[in-house]
C-alpha cells in the first residue's frame, strides 16, 4: 500500500501489516492508489545554431 505524507508530500510504499495499520488510524497520512513513476519526461531540445 502508498501512503502520503500530508505534512511533506512524500508517498512510502509500506508492506508491513501493523505500519498499515498504524498509518491508517494517523490523521498525518492518507492512503493513495498506487504511482507511477514519472518515466515520460519531456527531452531537452539542444540550442540550434543562428547564422
């Protein structure tokens, strides 16, 4: 399961039953869908010549 952090934003995959347990009853978290990694980046386009 994902968790987010509400305070910082970061997102932990945690698959031990009892930090599930603790994470859900913690108002500072919420459980999110699973994410996916941010694979598909625009390319950087390298500067043309002029002239």
């Amino acid at each position: 399961m994902f968790f987010r952090n509400k305070k910082t934003g970061l997102v932990w995959e945690v698959v031990d039953e009892d930090h599930i347990k603790r994470l859900q009853n913690d108002d500072d978290y919420e459980e999110v869908k699973e994410e996916k990694e941010q694979s598909k980046q625009t390319p950087k386009k390298s500067p043309t010549k002029k002239g």
